[in-house]
C-alpha cells in the first residue's frame, strides 16, 4: 500500500489526517512557507514518486492560468506575446 494523506474533518474543519503513520505539515505550516520552498517541496515528492513508479510526473500551467499570469505582469518590462509564443514551442 502507498503512502499518503486524506482530507479529513475533524472538530468541523479540513484538516491532513495522519495515514500510515507519515508525518504532515499543518496547513498553517505550510501557508507559512514561501512559494519557492513549496515548489522546491513538489518538486522533491513528485522526483521521489517518478522513481517509485517508474513514471515521469509533471506539473503544468494550463494555457488560461498562464496567460492571466502574464496579463498581470504587463506593467514590468516584457514581451508577454514572445514568453507566451516561446511556452508554447515548448510544449
């Protein structure tokens, strides 16, 4: 059997429940951290199921959620159409 959470309700509010005995970060430990901590965190778990599964894992911005990105850093001194024709070359 794998390792893993489930969301569970406990005293009437979501919260990780411990299953297989693996340790979890609260939520608000986990909302302290730095975006950058959380990716370097997704990355290090996702590496680690790859090499159980023997599977190559992703995680992908979806086109919309990239372009609203992009949009909202207008005011900073890019070229969004280049970032955007050069994301999706690379698909």
């Amino acid at each position: 059997m794998k390792y893993g959470a489930i969301l569970g309700l406990e005293s009437g509010t979501k919260k990780l429940v411990l299953f297989k005995k693996m340790v979890l970060p609260s939520e608000a430990t986990i909302k302290s951290h730095q975006s950058e901590q959380l990716w370097d965190l997704s990355a290090l778990i996702l590496t680690e199921l790859s090499h159980r599964d023997n599977i190559e894992y992703q995680v992908k911005a979806t086109d919309e959620s990239l372009e609203l990105k992009l949009k909202a850093l207008e005011h900073l001194d890019i070229n969004v159409e280049d970032i955007l024709k050069n994301t999706k070359q690379g698909n």
